[in-house]
C-alpha cells in the first residue's frame, strides 16, 4: 500500500476493489516488460562483452574478405584488360590480313609451285596423322603406373579411356579449323589450336595427359599446308579466267578480220566483174576510174592482213567514267579489234552504272609498245598494285594526253572533258527531285 494514500471511513469496500485493479495493472507491466527484455535478449555485462567481441571478429572476417575479394576482382580485371588489349591487336592484325588477302597479297608458308604440288604434301601429312594416331602414345601422352583400387590393369584402362577422349576432343577442334579455313585467318586458327592443346594439358594433369608436340605440330602444318592450298588454288582460278578472256578476245579480233577479209574480198570481185564488163565495152575512163576503187580495196585487204599478222598492231585508248569511279581515274587500254568502240561498249556492260567515255582512241603499228610504256609512265598511279591487268590509274586526262603526246607523237583528237551524259542527266534529275520533294513538305 502507497504511504501517500489513506483508507476513507466510507466506501473502504471500493477503495479495496481499486486497489486490486492496480496491483493487477503493476503486475502486468512487470510481465511485459519480463516479456521484452527476454525477446530483446537481454543479457548479463559478462554476456554482453562477449556477444559485442564475436560480432567485431565477423565484423573483422567480412572485411578480410570483402578486401580478398577486391584483389582477386581487381587481378582479374587487369587480366581481362590485358586479354582483351591482346584480342584487339589479333582483331587488328588479322583485319589488316583480310585487306590483303582480298587485295591478293598473301604470304605463302610453304612456297611450292601450285596447287598439285600442295595437295600432294597435303595428303602426305594427312597420312602421318592417321598414322599418330594409330601408334600408341605419339600423337597423346599420358602417365605410367596409374591404379584404380589397387589395380593396374583397371588404371591402365582408364588412362587409354581418358587418353582416347582427349585425343577426340582435339582432332575434332583441328578438322573444325581445316574445314573452315581462310587463308588471312590462319594465325588466329594455329592460336586457337594451341589453346585447344593447352586445356587438354591442364584438364588432363591428375593423370598428365596432354597432346604430344609431334602431332601439334604436325596438325599447325596441315593448316598452314591447307591456307597454302586454298589460296594457290584461288590464284590459278583467276589466272584461268583472265586466260579465257584473253582467247575470249582474240577469238573475236580473229573472226571480225575474218568477216572483213571475204567482205573485202566479195567487193573485189565485184569490181573486177564491173571492170572486166567496162573494158569489153570500150569505156576505158570508166574503167580507169573502177581500176581506183579496185586498188583501194587491195589496200584495205593488206591492211587487214597486216594487222591479222601483226599482233602489236591495234587501237589505244584512254577512258573514264565519272558516274561509276569518279573524278580524275581513267583506263588506259589497247584493243585490236577492227572496231575498237566494240570493245569499249563491252566494258560499258552492266556491271557499271554508265557508259564509259573516250578521250583518246587512235590506231598504231606498234599499240602494245605505246599501251605498255603508258602504264609503265604512270606505274605510281596505278590503282590495282597486284593485278597488272586491271588498267586503272589515278590520273586525269590532261596528264594521260601529256603522255601520249610524247610516245605517239600528235593527236588527232582529244576529249579532255568526258560527256558523260546519262551521269549528268541523272544529277539534274536528282536534283530536280529534291527541289519537288522540298516544296511538297
């Protein structure tokens, strides 16, 4: 009972229920606050030291290896970024291999004289492979003395298991590369090779099996063989097909000079008929004036026999085409065709987009000399440094005229300025689009 609070004389009975009341309300807080203390764990000092130095010791823990983790993560970075420095440089230097190899510079591994003679060292490589792999041991190596439960027999099953799977997994890899090799690939494919050698090692080094370096290397020469043949047998393709073209060509100067010649020869007879008719008439002025025309159709046919025989004889010719190639890039060429604007409407086929035009075009007895000591003159200027037979040059018509000027002596004519009408007309009507498609908006 408080020492502040008295009995009243009247209504004690009461004054007992109130206090009951609070009594029971103390003891309630008493309970709930048991009830928190222990949900709160409420501990003795000693047990509260304790528990505050095993937190900072996982405290401590946490950072420990929060920090080891940073450095492994900080490791692995500074190896990423050295990979990928690596990788940039393989990705550089194999992008500058594909521009030569589409330019047709490729440096030949094994220098053998065509793609026969690669095929055959090919094959006989193949065959030392069959071979490895059929002798025990050559072409993968593995460790002695190996045991499964105390058996050597059961080890020694295992490790020719293991052996033959490994061996699988790298022959798999190597025909992978060989089937699809290019030729400006082939250091990423021999370095892709040798990765594929080195994880055999290290995935086989409980039982030390790994790839001898015999048959590692002999299959980085099946590669190297394989780039060779691929690219000697690319070069013999294009060196068939610009031979084609060339029989291609003479074929067509032959029959166009075969066609003149009975075309000069019907006129001939033609005129010897007249003439014999006039002579038996008695007009001699008449027949004076056919005998003429008879002379120059025998010119005509020794000119045509002149240049059927003489091969060096023909026209040369200087070209451009601004719509499809730009300014100040002509083509410096000769041909021997009878008519020499057949053969540049050839090259005004579909495979560009106009026509070319002629600057220059004029007859010589000697027009592989001049076409020769041309594209020797502006050798610097040449566009195609592999392919001699792509006559391009970057150059412009004046200076081409300066040249042909001095090994031909005068010209007749001389466009310095191309046409190049369907060019210009297609400009205008591009223009003229624009302008409608502005007023439109």
């Amino acid at each position: 009972m408080s020492a502040g609070r008295t009995i009243p004389l009247f209504g004690a009975r009461r004054f007992a229920r109130q206090l009951l009341a609070d009594l029971a309300a103390v003891s309630k807080d008493r309970d709930d606050l048991h009830a928190t203390l222990a949900r709160t764990g409420a501990l003795t000092q000693l047990e509260r030291e304790k528990r505050l130095e095993q937190l900072r010791g996982e405290i401590a823990a946490a950072s420990a290896a929060q920090e080891a983790q940073r450095i492994e993560f900080a490791a692995e970075r500074e190896r990423l970024t050295a990979e990928l420095a690596e990788l940039r440089n393989d990705v550089v230097e194999t992008r500058e291999r594909v521009l030569l190899q589409e330019s047709g510079v490729y440096e030949y591994t094994h220098p053998l004289e065509d793609a026969v003679a690669c095929k055959v060292r090919l094959d006989a490589i193949r065959l030392d492979i069959k071979a490895m792999n059929k002798a025990e041991g050559r072409a993968v190596s593995a460790a002695k003395g190996w045991t499964v439960n105390g058996s050597e027999a059961k080890g020694r099953t295992m490790i020719r298991d293991y052996s033959k799977l490994m061996l699988r997994a790298f022959n798999s890899e190597a025909d992978m590369l060989v089937r699809g090799l290019k030729p400006y690939a082939l250091p990423a494919a021999v370095d892709r090779l040798e990765k594929v050698a080195r994880t055999i090692q290290r995935l086989g080094k409980t039982m030390s099996i790994e790839i001898t370096c015999e048959y590692l290397q002999l299959r980085i020469g099946e590669l190297r063989l394989t780039a060779d043949f691929i690219q000697k047998k690319a070069e013999e393709k294009e060196l068939e097909r610009q031979e084609r073209e060339r029989l291609r060509e003479e074929r067509k100067v032959q029959q166009e000079i075969e066609r003149e010649r009975t075309k000069l020869e019907k006129e001939r007879q033609h005129y010897l008929n007249a003439l014999e008719a006039l002579q038996a008439k008695g007009d001699l002025e008449a027949a004076e004036r056919l005998r003429t025309q008879v002379d120059e159709v025998d010119r005509a046919i020794s000119d045509v026999d002149f240049r059927a025989a003489n091969i060096r004889a023909g026209y040369v010719y200087v070209i451009s085409n601004i719509g499809s190639f730009g300014e100040s890039l002509i083509k410096v060429g000769m041909t021997r065709r009878l008519d020499p604007m057949d053969r540049i409407r050839e090259l005004s086929d579909a495979s560009v987009p106009f026509n070319f035009d002629v600057h220059a075009l004029f007859f010589s007895n000697d027009a592989v000399g001049i076409e020769s000591a041309m594209h020797s003159r502006l050798a610097s200027a040449r566009v195609n440094l592999v392919n001699q037979r792509r006559e391009f040059f970057r150059a412009t018509a004046s200076e081409a005229k300066a040249l042909l000027v001095e090994l031909a002596g005068d010209l007749l004519t001389f466009h310095d300025v191309p046409e190049a009408f369907e060019f210009r007309q297609s400009q205008k009507l591009a223009h003229e689009r624009t302008i409608d498609s502005g007023r439109l908006e």
